[in-house]
C-alpha cells in the first residue's frame, strides 16, 4: 500500500494543557514562540465533540491558541475542561508517550539556561552513536510535565555525512 496521496510534511502539533496562561509563558518565554492567536471557547450540546475530536460530548475546549517557533513549527495549545479528563502526563514508556524534539546550535548554553530557570533536566546531555554519531542530546520537562528534548548536531550526524 502506498502512502497517504499528496502528504507532504507535519503542519502542527497539538497538545493539551492544564493552564493555557502558564503554558503561554513557557512556550513564548522559555521557547521563544510566537503567539499568533486565540479561538475558544468550543462546547456542543450533540454528539460533535466524540465524533470529530474523540472526547466525552459534555466536553469544553476552553481556550486554544497557536504559536510558531523558528518561522516553521506551529503548536496549538488546547485547555479542555472534561469530567474524565487524566491530569497525569504519560511516560515514554507509556503508550501514546510522546516527548518534542528541539534543535539548538549550544547544547550546554541551552542545558544551563532550562536549569537556570529551574526547569527540571534528565541528566547531562548524551553524545549518540551509530548512524546519529555527531548529536548530542538531553531530556527535559515544561512546569506541566510535557516531555520536551533539546538536540544538537552543528557538524551534521553520521548517517548524513556518509551520504555526501
């Protein structure tokens, strides 16, 4: 089977929130996001809300806003207000467990800037290898307990290099 017809590239990325306030401070502040706009909010007195986003009917997507980063990325941040709504993050090891990968040209500028602002960061950043040979990466997490990586690779990675 082939892929999706015409598919050609990742338009957004959507996550949900506990605090649209607390989360626009971090991805402005901490990330350097652009904040583009607001819509909300959306609540249906029918079945629209299980049928088109696969939540409860009595659900209310309070707030959502959108963000760019770097002139390319757009996260659209929901806040949902949901009786049976799970406030615990899940793990990478968790099914549906996700984290989001950013590029920066200093790693360690970066890793002492998210530990200067109190964030909490997993360990120290590690140097890949194999084919990711030349990257060097660190985990970290929003106040919310969104599962974020910062990644570096200003030489290329090895898998790259042996193409040239």
């Amino acid at each position: 089977m082939s892929p999706i017809p015409g598919l050609t590239h990742v338009d957004h990325i959507g996550l949900t929130v506990p605090d649209l306030d607390e989360a626009h401070d971090f991805f402005v502040d901490v990330l350097g996001c652009e904040y583009l706009y607001e819509l909300g909010p959306f609540e249906h007195r029918d079945s629209w809300m299980s049928e088109h986003l696969n939540v409860a009917d009595d659900t209310v997507m309070r707030r959502l806003r959108f963000y760019r980063l770097g002139g390319r990325a757009i996260f659209e941040i929901f806040e949902y207000e949901a009786r049976d709504q799970r406030t615990t993050p899940p793990r990478n090891s968790d099914v549906g467990g996700h984290h989001v990968a950013l590029y920066v040209d200093d790693l360690d500028a970066a890793v002492a800037d998210l530990r200067g602002r109190g964030l909490t960061v997993f360990g120290d950043p590690t140097a890949s290898r194999g084919p990711s040979e030349g990257q060097r990466w660190i985990y970290f997490l929003a106040p919310w307990g969104l599962q974020l990586e910062l990644v570096s690779y200003p030489d290329g990675k090895a898998f790259d290099r042996g193409k040239r």
